[in-house]
C-alpha cells in the first residue's frame, strides 16, 4: 500500500506494473475499498500499470466526501500526482458511476470506459430519501446490521464462500461515517443518461445476471446510450461479477483494453 496527500485529503492505494500502455484505474464500489479488485490487480498488473484507490472514506483512506463531486476531483488529483495524463477506467457500481462523472468532468483524462452493475440514471425523491436514511442508519447502528442484510444482494447464494467472506469482511471493516458521508453525497448525484451520448471512448458495460441493485435493464440503458459500446452479462453473478466471476469480468476488460489505443 503506498500513499498520496492530496490538497484536501489523503488518499491510500496500489501502484503495480510495468509502464508502457495506458494504465488501468480501479474504482471500487459502496461499502467496499480497493481490495475489491484483488483478481483484476493480479491478473493485469502482471502486463500494465494498473492503479487502485481507496476512496475518500473508505479502506486506509481517512475523512468523508462533502459532495459528490470530491470524488471524482480526488482520482484526477490522483492521476496528476502520479504523472498519468490518462487512464482506462473501470468502476462497479458507486464506482461506475463515479466512472461515468469523471468521464463528464476530466473527459481527457478517460482513455476508456468499463462500467459495471452501475446506474446512469439520477436519484428519484423515493430513493434519494432512502439513501439519506441509510446514511443516518449507518451512522447510528454502525457497518453490521447493513452488512449481513445485503450480503447475498452483493453476491449470489452460489458464491464460493471465500468471495462471501469477503465482501462480509470489507463491508463490516468500512467506517460507518466515511460509507454516510459517501450516501448523502451519491443523493445529490446528477443524472448522467442524457450525457451517454457523448462518450467517445471505447466502452464496456457489465453487469451481473442476478443483480438486484443495478439489474440487466439499468446496463442495457449505458450500453445503448453509449455509441459502440459492448453490453456483458455475466451469468450467474450478483453484484459483484469481477469477484464472482473473475474469468468472465477479466475477459470483458482484456477486449476493452485491446480496443483502447496505445497513444
């Protein structure tokens, strides 16, 4: 694990890999931190650069976002700080979507795009509020409560157990008021759909065949509204197919990044 101090934060992440082609970014979701990409980080960084935060208030990275747009301003600062003009990007569910706005707000930066079991869509007055509750709940009971109930929504029954053990443990280890802050912030997110049009980036959009959060329908919605983009669905998987199922979700990046130009 190395670190970065940012101007308003200091970010924890991973760095491995020979230079050479256009790293790789890893955007983890919600409650989750960079450890979530374990098979991606082996499995690439053997061959490219491939770069894993943890994000502002989640895993070793300490504080909470102010807004939604922090996010998205802390990769770019990343990425300075680090001396890659541009990168290809994955994100999975808050992490797609934190894809999707860095793609709005620093589109040089973005060499392409996978997007995975991920909404482009706003929040509506019903699940704002319900995001702003859960925020309040998180802070008041604590990681617990919200881990053991959405386990089996994060990834399918079927799951080999270790994954299962897994995403329990890095939902349960996340601290309570950075995952709030992180809620209250993903409330006020803008609604990305009318924006699809305008990626020009290679694009992949996957999704878990199972997925009850964000399901086929939300990907099918990317996928369409993105020109050329490739729609993946990964049989079998919950919410979390890159853990769930590695090969599948593996393959799905290779074929992106072999469309991303060296240059």
């Amino acid at each position: 694990m190395r670190t970065i101090a940012l101007e308003r934060t200091v970010l924890a992440y991973e760095d491995v890999g020979p230079d050479g082609d256009i790293p790789l970014l890893l955007v983890h979701g919600h409650p989750f931190d960079r450890s979530m990409w374990e098979p991606q980080l082996r499995h690439f960084g053997a061959d490219r650069r491939v770069i894993v935060p943890d994000l502002r208030g989640y895993g070793a990275s300490g504080g909470a976002v102010p807004e939604w747009p922090a996010f998205v301003d802390d990769l770019a600062a990343l990425l300075d700080g680090l001396r890659v003009p541009r990168a290809v990007v994955a994100g999975l569910s808050m992490g797609g979507q934190i894809a999707l706005e860095l793609w709005a707000r620093h589109p040089g930066r973005v060499a392409g795009l996978l997007i995975a079991d991920t909404t482009a869509a706003g929040e509506s007055v019903e699940s704002r509020a319900a995001r702003i509750a859960q925020a309040q709940r998180l802070l008041r009971e604590g990681m617990d409560p919200y881990a053991v109930e959405n386990l089996y929504l994060m990834v399918s029954p079927d799951a080999p157990p270790e994954v299962a053990r897994h995403v329990l443990a890095m939902m349960r280890s996340t601290d309570p008021a950075g995952a709030a802050a992180a809620q209250r912030a993903r409330a006020d997110r803008p609604d990305r759909r009318a924006g699809l049009e305008t990626v020009t980036v290679p694009t992949v959009v996957v999704v878990g065949s199972e997925d009850a959060f964000t399901p086929v329908t939300d990907a099918r919605v990317i996928a369409d509204g993105v020109p050329g983009a490739e729609l993946v669905v990964v049989d079998g998987a919950a919410h979390m197919p890159n853990l769930e199922r590695p090969d599948a979700f593996n393959a799905a990046l290779q074929r992106l990044l072999d469309r991303v130009p060296t240059h």
